[in-house]
C-alpha cells in the first residue's frame, strides 16, 4: 500500500465514525471539506454542483468537533509533506509533463 494510502487508512481507522459525505450525495457549496481518502490535497471549499464520488471520503469541517478536524488536517499535511519529500528526492516522480502552459487551448 502506498504512504498516502497506509496515511488514509490510518486516519479512517482512528475515526471509524466519521461523518463521511455518501458517494453521489451534493457537498454544500461554499462549505469546508477534507478528503481522507485521498490525504494531501489539503481542505477544500465546495463548488456549486460538486457531489461525493465513490472515490471520495469527504469530512465537513462543520460536522466534526475542532481537536477532530484539526487532527485530519495535520495528518493531510504530513502526508503531503512526505508527497513533496519524495518528489524532490527523485521518488515518486510525476509521470506528466510539468509543462502546463498549452492547458486550456485547442491546437
């Protein structure tokens, strides 16, 4: 299993009750949310429209107490603290070109 991987599971396995968003249910726009299933992408503010994806574990910071949110937020860090670690030791490396400048236009 991969770190961000064992670093999810571990955050999912010390909080089993978490309020976790249900796969195809809307996030509230606007609301503040962490994914543990995907730890590193750091908290996130809901768009409009956005819903949860079966890929998803989406935690509202309004639906759990502050010492709980700010344990899942400490663990994203360290995971994507270890993320950018390994990257610049050559581990991990991106697979895409980090050239981003033709994004966005039609050839």
């Amino acid at each position: 299993m991969s770190e961000s991987g064992s670093a999810a599971q571990g955050a999912v396995g010390d909080h089993t009750d978490l309020p976790f968003v249900p796969t195809g249910e809307p996030l509230i726009a606007h609301e503040v949310y962490i994914d543990v299933l995907n730890p590193g992408q750091g908290p996130c503010r809901a768009l409009d429209g956005q819903t949860a994806g079966s890929g998803n574990g989406y935690v509202a910071e309004k639906d759990v107490d502050p010492h709980i949110w700010d344990h899942l937020v400490r663990l994203d860090g360290e995971v994507r603290l270890r993320q950018e670690q390994n990257q610049q030791s050559g581990k991990d490396s991106p697979s895409v070109d980090p050239d981003i400048s033709g994004i966005g236009h039609v050839p």
